[in-house]
C-alpha cells in the first residue's frame, strides 16, 4: 500500500493516531515512545502503528474522525448564502465553501480536495468505509446547520 505523504498528513496525522491509540485505550506505547515516534503503515485492514504493536481498522479510524469533526464543526461559523454556505476556518479567518452537486457534498478546503483526489486511488478500502463521500469539518458544519435550519 503505498500512501503518499499528503494523504497520510490529510487522513491520519501521529497526533491523530495516537489519539485513537488513547481513544480504544491503547496505551502500553506511551512509556516508551511519545506520538513523534511512531511508524505508520497503511495495509489493507487498517493502519499498523509499529511501535504500539496493533492495527487501528479503517472503521475505527472513520469513526475516530467523523466524531472529531462533528466536535470542530459544532464550533465554526456558519452563513447561508445563494447556492451553498460559508464556513469559518478553525485557525484562521479564511472561509471555505460547502455546496450540494450531484457526487454528493463539496468543500473548496485542501483536505477535501485532497480526501476526494487522493482516497479513491491510493486507498480504496477507505474510500469503501465512507461510502465515497469525503467529508470535512465545513461540510459537517453546514450539514449541522441546515439542518438545525429546517
Ligand atoms: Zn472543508
């Protein structure tokens, strides 16, 4: 499986990693290592994480993100306009653009471009695990907000 260095950075970060690792209460790894030190591997059933010696499946990792993104996406802005919504950066002022088109929901945001463009190809067992639907936490938001709108 070969996962390129933007994916991994866009779909599981070590600090991502090691978050899930403490989330399923996998923890034995931190009295020797800190998450700076871990090596991932991305195989068929999941990411190996070497030095915690387990696998975290693509569904736990899934379930690990879209719980984190609802958390973010509770907190950002968002305004309704003509034709989709703007949704407020977590960090920063910048705003993205969440819309509806046929393959389904849109954000102009890097991990989005980067989930849709690089998932399919690189890892297609992910892709199976969302349904392929990509999803942010702008999009998250918005979905939020309409419907708490509705
Ligand atoms: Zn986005």
């Amino acid at each position: 499986m070969q996962v390129s260095s933007q994916l991994q950075s866009q779909l599981f970060p070590k600090f991502t990693v090691a978050e899930v690792l403490k989330h399923l209460g996998r923890t034995k790894w931190e009295s020797k290592y800190t998450e700076h030190n871990l090596t991932i591997e991305a195989w068929a059933v999941g990411i190996w994480i070497k030095e915690a010696g387990t696998i975290i499946s693509y569904r736990q990792l899934n379930e690990y993100t879209r719980l984190a993104s609802t958390e973010i996406a509770s907190k950002l802005p968002v305004e309704k306009v003509d034709g989709g919504w703007w949704v407020k950066s977590r960090q920063c002022d910048d705003k993205h653009f969440v819309t509806t088109t046929r393959i389904g929901w849109t954000c102009s945001c890097m991990k989005y471009r980067c989930w849709r463009n690089r998932i399919p190809v690189e890892l297609p067992m992910y892709w199976k695990v969302i349904n392929g639907r990509p999803y942010c936490h702008h999009i998250v938001a918005a979905y939020l907000h309409n419907k708490s709108s509705d």
